[in-house]
C-alpha cells in the first residue's frame, strides 16, 4: 500500500484475484545532486535528457525483462511446493516479480513516450526459454526445475538482482533510483528465501547422515534426502551462472553508463576513490596455459568491480550453511567456485578452468565435469523428490522446518487457504 513498513508489510490473506500491484517510489530526496561521473554536483534528473535516452530505456528493459521471467522460470514449482510455508514464500517472491515489471513498466510509459509503450508491450511477449523470443539474458532462458534450483536462484540469481538494484538506485534519473531503493526491500526478503531454503535442507541432510552414520550418497538417496556434493555442484552451476549476469570484464558500454551517471557503483555513495577516474582495476585472463591478473583501466572495467562486490557478499550465506554442517560435526565444507569456473562471458567464456581454478584441458573437463556440475542424474533424483506438502505444519522428507514461521506465526500456521 506504500513504502513505509506498515504499508509494504501485510501478512493478511488476499484472494489471488484481490491482489493489487502499486507503484512504489521511495520518498523524493529534496534538491538531490548527482553524485558521480560527468554530471557530478548538477541537480538530479526528474525527466531523462535527450543524449541518455537510449541507454537508459536499454538499462530500464534489461532489469524490467528479469523480473518476468523469474516468474515464469518459477511459477510450475507451486506444484511441488515441500510445505505451505514455502508455498507461500513462493508466492510472495513471485507476485513481487510481478510487481517490479510494473515498476519498470510505469517508468517506460511515464517517461519513455511512443518507444517506451512499445518496449512495455515486448516485455509481456517475450517468455523465459522461448527459442522464438526468449528474454534478454542467459540465466533467465535457465530453467529453474526444482525447488533446490529454486532455493540456489533466489540465494545467488535475486542476489545480483540487489546488486543491479544497488548500481540503478544510485542512478542520475531520480524516478530511477526513487523506484529501485524500493525495490530492494523487497529483494532482501527473496535472498531470505534462498538462503534459508538451502539452509534448511543441509540441515536435513546433516541429521539423516548423523541418524544413519553415513556420508554414502547411495544410502542417503536411499533415504531421501540431498547429499552434500549435489548440494556442491548446484551451487557451482547457480554461481558462475549468476556472475556471467554482471556482462564482460571490460566493457565500453559500462563505462558511458557510469561517466553519464545512469549507473553507479555499488555503494558508490561510500565510496572515497574519486569515481574511479584514473584508476585501474585488476581482471583476470589466460595467458600462457595459466590465469592471471590484468591491469586495466577502472572505467572499463566497472562490470568485474561490481561482480567482485557481489562475490565477496555471496561467500557470506556459505559460510553460514557450513556452520550447519560444522555443528552437526561432519568434515564436510562447501565453497564458492573460482570466478574463472563455467563462465560463458567475457575474457574467461571459452577457457576451461575447474572449480578450484586450474586451468584444464578438455579432456579434463569432460572427465570430471559430473563431479563440478549437476548431473542428469544428480537432477533426475532431486526431481524424483518433489512430491507435494500442502498440510499445515508438514514438512516434505528432504526439508528441515524453519526456526521461525512468517511474521512471527506458529509453523503450523495455515499460510495458504486453498478453495
Ligand atoms: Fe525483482
Ligand atoms: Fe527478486
């Protein structure tokens, strides 16, 4: 209903067709200056000047195209959903997926003219996966076929959501940045669902494993819950999938976004490096069989600077899912890949490096590449689990219950009221 906490904070229950998207801006900042690039110290932007059009409504569409298509990756699994409180989570991540291609859609029409309606109208065409007219970037074409897919997506692939959010919401087109910081609320509730999703199901595989005095995959499949080395190769297929979303290491085009102030850098307004003008950065590249760093200047290099801002912050909920399996008293530790692993962008697309970032030859890669990836198998097991939980308070066999259930309400709350 509006962007203080009592307004975007309702737990009441609405009827699917009851559910009303607003328009969210967060409250106007008075007098507010552009705080980097060229324009630095120049009064925000209330309507998008003519030399930036293009390359804002690009901008605009790029973030408007993801939120769809979330959407439509996800929307099947209500079908399999482990337990109403997930179902509802699901819900709730999805109906703000709607929401945010509203939010962008509003900016397209208000101020984008003929073109923008246009652009509006292609958004609602084009559908995740479509080989006639699939959405723009690759990790949105993915499908996201089960819930521990589901868990990783919103754990890595919302993650750089938060972080594009960041770099718009620092924007020099004020309705821009206005509806970005509000969309990052919403964000972090998603990245919430991920996180403890995936939490919830070590903690499962932890106890069955302490039960049945086991790490035998064979005997834990056996017993119906996920091994941690599939757990493992998700988290690599979903990480070096999600950080390719961020576009090549050196980039012309990020550069004219960041000089013209449509896109700042994370935390740009913290930042006291003098706008990375005259700077350099490090990117990474094969050279002679082997990776290693590369100075190039900062300005070019703004996609790897804001990849690496968001590797450092995904490191943290691994850290807190081994402290699951630490607890439990198991030798076992998950980790983030090498950010050179499975990349298909950029200087690294092409190069076959392993998880633990050697660089190896095909051969290599074709061996071992079951171990560092999901398998069909790996994924024809974890789809063999997904049945469908729909009793309050139940849980399916491969999820921990939460500690806590939604706005504080018991677990065995009923989240869902089916008709
Ligand atoms: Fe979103
Ligand atoms: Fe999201």
């Amino acid at each position: 209903m509006s962007v203080d906490p009592q307004g975007w904070a309702q737990f009441g229950h609405v009827k699917m067709p009851d559910y009303r998207w607003g328009i969210f801006l967060n409250p106007a900042e008075q007098d507010r200056k552009i705080h980097f690039g060229d324009h630095k110290g120049e009064g925000a932007w209330q309507d998008v000047p003519g030399e930036h059009r293009a390359n804002l409504r690009r901008i605009i569409v790029t973030q408007g195209d993801t939120e769809p298509a979330s959407v439509e990756q996800q929307r099947h699994l209500g079908l399999t959903c482990p337990s109403q409180y997930d179902l509802r989570n699901l819900f709730q991540v999805n109906v703000e997926e709607g929401r945010h291609l509203w939010a962008m859609v509003y900016l397209l029409h208000r101020y984008f003219g003929r073109d923008g309606r246009e652009e509006a109208e292609a958004l609602l065409e084009r559908r995740s996966g479509n080989a006639d007219n699939p959405r723009i970037l690759q990790a949105f074409n993915e499908k996201t076929p089960d819930w521990l897919a589901f868990f990783m997506f919103t754990y890595s692939t919302d993650r750089d959501g938060k972080f594009q959010l960041c770099a718009l919401a620092e924007s020099s087109f004020d309705p821009l940045a206005r509806t970005t910081k509000f969309m990052l609320t919403e964000e972090a509730h998603h990245m919430f669902v991920g996180e403890s999703g995936v939490s919830r199901v070590i903690q499962r595989t932890v106890d069955a494993m302490n039960q049945l005095k086991t790490d035998d995959v064979g005997k834990l499949r056996a017993a119906g819950v996920i091994d941690l080395p599939t757990i493992q190769r998700y988290i690599n297929f979903h990480f070096s999938v999600t950080i390719d979303l961020f576009g090549a290491d050196q980039s012309s085009n990020a550069a004219t976004f960041y000089s013209s102030g449509l896109k700042g850098r994370y935390e740009e307004g913290k930042r006291t490096d003098d706008h990375a003008q005259g700077q350099n950065y490090k990117i990474l590249e094969v050279a002679n069989g082997q990776l290693q760093g590369k100075e190039v200047p900062m300005l070019n290099a703004l996609n790897e600077v804001l990849r690496d801002d968001y590797i450092t912050d995904s490191k943290g909920g691994v850290e807190r899912w081994n402290r699951v399996i630490e607890k439990a008293g198991i030798p076992f530790k998950l980790t983030v890949p090498h950010k050179a692993f499975h990349r298909n962008i950029g200087t690294l697309s092409g190069v076959k490096v392993s998880p633990d970032g050697r660089v190896v030859s095909d051969h290599e890669w074709n061996q071992k590449v079951e171990q560092w990836l999901p398998s069909d198998e790996d994924r024809a097991y974890v789809a063999s689990l997904m049945g469908r939980v729909t009793e309050a308070g139940k849980f399916a066999n491969w999820i921990a219950p939460p500690v806590i259930g939604i706005n504080r309400q018991p677990i065995d709350f009923e989240y869902v009221r089916f008709n």
